[in-house]
C-alpha cells in the first residue's frame, strides 16, 4: 500500500513568520510530487510542484524534495492569515495519491 | 477557460433514489477523475478515465457507476447510496494520465451529497 504521510496538525504560525510542512512517502518508484491548498469546504488548488531533488521556489512558496529520504517539504515565507487552510501533499506513482493534510492556522 | 465545472452544488437523495452528478471541462484535458472526500480526510480516487476509457476503478462499489460521453463530459451515476456514502464528490482533469499532466490539474468545486 501506497503511503503519503503528513503531520495532521494543527500548525499555529504568527504572521510574518515561516511554516512548515512536512510530506514523507514510501514508495521510492514515485516521481512527482505536488502541494495543494485546500480551503474549508471547498476543493484542492494546486501551489507547487517538483520533479527533481533540491528547492523549487514560487514567490513566498519554497517546496524541497529528496528523493534519497523520501521526504518532501512546503515553506511559506511572509505567512499571511489569508495562508490559513489544510495543505495536501500528493505524490504520483501511476496515480496521484493524497496525504491526510496539515492544517496550517496564521494568527494576525 | 482554465474550469472543471461540477453539478449539482449539493444534493440531497434517498437511499432508493437514482442520482447523476456532472462533470464538465472544456480545457481539451484527456484525463478525467472522480474522488470522493470525508470531512477532514483526504482525497480518495475513485475512478480515471483516460481518453475516455475507463482505466482505474478503485475497488468503488457497483452503486458508483461512472461514465464518460465524451472528452469533455464526465458523469457518476448513483444508485441505491448508504448514508456513509455522504461525502464531497470532486471532479479532476489533467492533460493526461501522467505526472507531467497533473502541473496542469484542476479540480471543481464539488459535490456535496447527503444521503438519507
């Protein structure tokens, strides 16, 4: 079984501050992995994604991947209350597959 | 036109009702998807149609069946739901059925359904 692990939370940051999310996987065929933001009740918004090892950054958004440790990480720099939603970490191996997701709360 | 479109917003059905929930983009995207989601649980896919084939269902009980007019249309018809079938039904297309594809990914809105 395909495992997409993350610490569900909550993760309490202040503003201005970094966060950050963790993603471990455990199937080392995998290839792809993607960050989604997910607001209450509505449907996952895709913020980044990384093919290779290393850092990939997107404005505040950093996401680093190694592929050795099965371990790939989301950084929000500059949180903003408006970055307060659960985040899923998905990994593609012939199917994209969604971790449980980490809430991430940015107090004012 | 970057938009999965989903209908309805929500739906509230019996257990002996017979339902459809729609799906629609017009992004020229190959691969089209159901997932079902709980409250504060993930995303679990249910079915993917790659150029219109049927190509995963995910073990999906024969009360979910989905179907696949054409490129741009994707149904999943109900019939005969639990009440532990009460989810979040989300739409996803992609390019295609592969990694790359998924960098141009959208999801709809949803379905909220509450079975009865």
């Amino acid at each position: 079984q395909k495992e997409v692990e993350q610490n569900s939370g909550p993760l309490s940051v202040p503003e201005g501050a970094i966060a950050s999310l963790n993603c471990t996987y455990s199937d080392r065929g995998s290839q792809s992995f993607f960050w989604y933001r997910q607001y209450s009740g509505k449907s996952p918004e895709l913020i980044m994604f990384i093919y290779s090892n290393g850092d990939k950054e997107d404005g505040r958004f950093t996401a680093q991947l190694n592929k050795a440790s099965q371990y790939v990480s989301l950084l929000i720099r500059d949180s903003q209350p408006s970055d307060s939603a659960t985040y899923l970490c998905a990994v593609w191996d012939n199917d994209m597959r969604f971790g449980a997701g980490t809430r991430l709360t940015v107090k004012p | 036109d970057t938009e999965v479109t989903q209908t309805p917003k929500h739906l509230v059905m019996g257990m002996t009702n017979k339902k459809s929930l729609k799906c629609e983009q017009h992004m020229g995207h190959r691969a089209m998807y159901w997932y079902k989601q709980k409250a504060k649980k993930p995303p679990e896919l249910m079915f993917v149609y790659s150029y219109e084939k049927l190509s995963i269902n995910e073990s999906v009980p024969s009360r979910f069946s989905p179907e696949c007019p054409n490129s741009s249309l994707l149904n999943l018809h109900l019939h005969a739901l639990q009440p532990e079938d009460s989810a979040l039904y989300l739409c996803a297309s992609s390019q295609d059925w592969a990694s790359r594809g998924w960098a141009e990914a959208f999801f709809g809105q949803g379905t909220r359904l509450t079975v009865v």
